[in-house]
C-alpha cells in the first residue's frame, strides 16, 4: 500500500517520519498485542503528521456527522495516549480532529483492527436543553437524536457508547477519507 499516496490529496506533513520498527514493538510490548497489520504498516512508512481538514463517514448514525480528523498520531503519541480513561480499552487513539473528535482503532477482541469515531465531547447524552443550544442541526444529526429518543439506534457493545463504527480496517479508514472542502 502507498500510504503516502493516499494522504497526498490531505497536504499531509509528516512529523515523525517512518517510525523504526523498535518504537512499533515497544508501543506493542506496552499493550501486550501486535498492531493490526495495515496500521503497522502504515506506521513504518509514514508515522504521524498534520494533515489538512479530513472527513469520514461513519457506518451507523451519529450525533456528529461524519468524523473528522487533522492528525494522525505517531508511535510516541500512541504511548502517551494509552492512558486514556475515554477510550474503550481494547482500542488505542490513533488521531484527532476538530470538536474532540478523536479515531479509534480496535487492537484485541472480535473487532479487532476496526476503526471507530470516539466522540469525546460525548453528545449522545446530550438533553433536550443542551440540543436547544443548536437549532440548526444537520437533519442527519436531528434524526439521530430522534432515533435516540425512540429507541431506534442500533445496539452497540458495551463501553462503545461514544464509539461510532466507520470502517473494518485502517486501509479501509485511508480509504474512505475525503476532503472537508
């Protein structure tokens, strides 16, 4: 895969440059599994960097929109983020956006190597009152509040309350990718 192909069309800056493979196996030592195949990859090529306004859409409704996203996080990024109390803990928090967007990638279990949006402004709990604050939702964002209320959203697993599914694996994430223009 050409990673840096693929981020070309986002200005990507990379900031840490190609990560060494001994970083990788220290961020994997510290989460006691290996990192999805593509996203180590990806890792090896590339690292972290800034890239111009990226969008992603999610594959359930969200309280959002599509994800958005303005970095992507080197190996030591990934380690001082292991820390996290938000994410779920079998995912690590590989990049961020506007508006406490933050991407998720899933690194044990039956979703493992899927990536998610972790919404850690935490608008499914939002109430009436605090919705009120924005009268001029996206219809998408309204109907998802609509769902909400009625309990029409499809069930998620436990502790993915603030997780929204966008793609089954990091190439698939790269792929999706579009410009926020």
């Amino acid at each position: 895969m050409d990673w840096k192909q693929l981020l070309e069309r986002f200005e990507f800056s990379p900031t840490s440059g190609p990560e060494p493979i001994h970083r990788i196996k220290s961020l994997e030592a510290r989460i006691g599994v290996a990192l999805p195949h593509d996203y180590r990859d990806f890792l090896q090529q590339v690292g972290g960097g800034e890239l111009r306004d990226a969008i992603v859409p999610c594959t359930v409704p969200t309280p959002f929109g599509a994800h958005n996203l303005t970095w992507l996080h080197s190996v030591s990024e990934l380690i001082d983020l292991l820390t996290s109390t938000v994410a779920p803990r079998n995912m690590i928090c590989f990049s961020y956006g506007h508006f406490g967007m933050t991407g998720c990638l899933s690194i044990a279990g039956i979703d493992h190597g899927h990536v998610y949006a972790l919404d850690t402004e935490m608008r499914y709990f939002w109430n009436d009152e605090r919705l009120s604050c924005y009268p001029h939702l996206d219809p998408d964002i309204k109907e998802f509040f609509r769902m909400r209320d009625a309990e029409e959203l499809p069930e998620r697993p436990w502790g993915y309350e603030n997780c929204y599914h966008m793609a089954s694996s990091f190439t698939e994430f790269v792929q999706k990718m579009a410009t926020g223009e």
